[in-house]
C-alpha cells in the first residue's frame, strides 16, 4: 500500500493552522503574563517590556502575512478601513494624551491585533476559524484546571472564584466561554455530515471540550460571559428565524434588507435602554448588585472624566494612569484602578465623542456586510451572533484593547463580509 505524498502547500496550510492556534492561544493572556509574572517576583523587577515584546514576536508572522493578502476599494471602503481608521485615531491620540508614554504603547498594541484579525477574516473559513479557536482555547483551559487541582498559588480568588493562569475570573471566564460556544456550534456542523465516518467520535469529543468549558465558566462564578451568552444566542435565533422562513427572500432584496436591518439596530437599541434601565435587577438574580462590584463608581467617574475633554479625550486607555484624572478623586489613587471596567466608555475616555463614532460607524457597517443570506450555510449567523456577543461583554470589561484574543477574533468576524478569497461551504468542511 503506497501513501500518496503530502504536498508542500498541505504542510504550509497546517503549519499556518498551528500558528494561528498558537497567536490566539498566547493573546488569551494569560500564559504570557504566568510567564513573565514568576520572573517578575524572583527578579523583582517589573516584566512589562517582556511581556510586550512577547505580544509582538507572537504576532509578528500575521503581520506580514497580511501584507502579502490582495485588497481591493471594496475591503477598505468599508468595515475594515473604519476600524483601520480608528485605530489610528488611537495612535494619533499619543500628541495630546495625558499620558503619552502609555497611549503610545497601547495604541500600537491595539492596531497590531486589529491587523491580525484582518489576517484571521482573510485567509480562513468560518468553519476553519471556528476549529481554530476551539484549539487554541484548550492549553490555557487544561493548564488552568490542573492548576487549580494542585492548588497553584493565585488559581484561586480569597472567596474561591475559579481563575486558573490568568489572575483575573473575568480572565479566565471568556476563554471558558468561547470554547464551550465555538464547541457547541462545531457539534451542529459535524452533526449535519450524515456521510463522516468519524461522525460519533468528533460529536463526543466536542460535547466533552463543551461540558468541560461550562463548568469552568460556572466555577469562575462570573457573570460576564453568561451575558455575552444571553446575546449572542438572541441575536443568533433573530437571524436564523428569518432565514428559515418567508421572509428569507428579504434578504436578497437590497433595500428591504436595509429597513430589516434598521428595523433590527432599532430592535437592539430598545433592548439595551432596557438592560441598562434594569441592570441592578437582573444582576441581584444572580446574588450581586452594580454597587457590590464596584462598577456604578467607576462609570460615573468614567463619565464625569469625558464631560471633561468630550471632543478628543485624554488619550488611548492614558486617563486612569494620569494625574490629571486621578485628582478629580483622590479616594481612586488608593484604589489603584486602570480600567474603566466599560470598553465604550474607555473609547470615550481615550478618543471622545470623535472614537466613537468612527468605531459605531465600523460597527454597523460591519455587521450589516455579514447579515446571514446563505440558506445553505446552518452556522451564517454566527459572526453576528459573536459580534454581539464581544459587544455585550465589552459593557462590562475593557475588551477592546491590543493583545487580546477577543479584539482579534471580533475584528475577524466583522471583516469576514469582506473578505475577498473564495471560502468553502461551510457545511461540508469541519
């Protein structure tokens, strides 16, 4: 029996594949910083320059693979050039922030991970991105349980919170969170291949990498995600409720999608007014108020700090880390916090009302490129569904930042209506 010869394109694809797994492995966080944090305590000297420098090796490959990927006006008239765009705002925003030493740093951190999610939209499927981001989200769950199992210094909180490597259960929660999602949807894809030998065995590995995320999640004891959750499953039954139904063929019609999808940002606005309207209800359901958490204060500080420079903000993420913001309050110097705990009203705070609307405006833009109209695709909601997902858990944590996976895979999703190499049905691959 002759095996036929692996051909060097096949070596390269699966070599990209691994180090694709392996840059949203390392932007999860936590590996790097468990790293740079030991020899941080045994030096006793901070590790940050490191940890950069590590960030930016990682994604230095996708950096230029990017450039070598063909764009046309139609990539960058769109989506792609508005979140370009505001990246570069951040950066720009070095001139006059507060603390530009800082913004400089984060800036460039920012715009680097926003290129590698434009390399993750372009040169993968969405079954295949999928795939992808389930593998890269085991090393950093497996080694967070064994951790946790032999009882690491810090893979517990004082109150017991599951946090595992990443220091933080609102760290430790997403990654949980989005293999057990990535999972799930992987489980259906699989399912729908009657004629895959393999069929039974890859369902029951991906119910176990499922159950295994959830009851991470669920031992982390965070909320974040199961927010994140609630949304995006919504936003996924929405657009597949239409698709399989009559009013599918909308959907192929210019401008009745256009009042459908303005019907639906209508739709989400209201549902938003009224999540915030009730956020301390629903968050006593789960035994734990705004004010518990400390969040209501910081927001309003947050807010207070943007009446203040409204137009052009204080520079990107510079606000918490200058004296000038700081002294509006001296009880948060004691404090030490350095997160809005709120990515928009970091976006508020770094760029002003200008950030914002660049970044909304890439937002809507974005997701209405990738609305679902292939009735032949079971998972075309996905995307929206994801980016609804980020933008719900970006209300209460500080997502849109450089070096961090969800960045990456966010900016993936809302390039994907862009991209310009022919993808395979995603049925059939898996």
């Amino acid at each position: 029996m002759h095996l036929a010869p692996v051909s060097t394109r096949t070596i390269l694809r699966w070599a990209e594949y691994a180090y694709v797994a392996t840059l949203i492995f390392f932007l999860t966080q936590g590996p790097v910083l468990s790293v740079w944090f030991a020899s941080e305590k045994a030096n006793f000297q901070p590790a940050l320059a490191p940890q950069l420098a590590t960030f930016l090796v990682v994604q230095m490959p996708a950096l230029i693979l990017v450039s070598r990927q063909k764009f046309d006006r139609f990539d960058l008239v769109g989506p792609i050039g508005l979140l370009g765009l505001f990246c570069a705002c951040m950066v720009a925003s070095t001139l006059w922030a507060t603390n530009s030493q800082h913004t400089i740093i984060e800036s460039v951190s920012l715009i680097s991970t926003f290129i590698c999610g434009v390399y993750f939209a372009k040169r993968f499927s969405l079954v295949e991105k999928l795939s992808i981001i389930v593998v890269a989200m085991q090393p950093g769950l497996l080694l967070s349980r064994y951790a946790i199992a032999h009882d690491w210094k810090m893979s517990k909180s004082i109150e017991g919170y599951w946090v595992g490597i990443y220091f933080n259960r609102n760290s430790l929660a997403p990654v949980a969170m989005v293999s057990f999602v990535t999972a799930l949807t992987l489980m259906y894809v699989v399912y729908l291949r009657k004629f895959d030998k393999l069929r039974i065995f890859k369902i029951c590995v991906l119910a176990d990498i499922a159950i295994f995320a959830l009851v991470i999640v669920i031992r982390t004891r965070s909320n974040t995600p199961f927010g994140g959750l609630l949304a995006g499953s919504a936003v996924f039954m929405f657009w597949e409720g239409i698709r399989r139904t009559r009013l599918a063929s909308l959907l192929h019609d210019s401008r009745s999608r256009i009042r459908m999808y303005s019907a639906f940002i209508a739709l989400v606005g209201l549902v938003s007014w009224f999540a915030m309207q009730f956020q301390s209800q629903v968050l006593r359901l789960f035994g734990e108020t705004v004010d518990f958490n400390g969040r209501s204060s910081i927001w309003k500080y947050s807010w207070n700090g943007f009446l203040d420079r409204p137009l052009l903000g204080w520079g990107w993420l510079s606000a918490w880390r200058s004296w000038a913001f700081m002294k509006m309050d001296l009880w948060w110097t004691v404090e030490g916090v350095s997160w809005s705990h709120n990515a928009y009203l970091d976006v508020l705070l770094g760029g002003g009302v200008l950030a914002v609307v660049i970044f909304v405006c890439a937002v809507v833009w974005g997701i209405y490129r990738i609305i679902p109209t292939n009735l032949n695709n079971p998972i075309d909601a996905w995307p929206v569904a994801f980016a609804f997902f980020f933008l719900a858990m970006a209300t209460q944590e500080s997502f849109i930042i450089g070096n961090h996976f969800l960045w990456m895979i966010f900016v993936a999703m809302l390039s994907s209506g862009v991209t310009t190499e022919k993808q395979p049905d995603q049925s059939s691959a898996a």
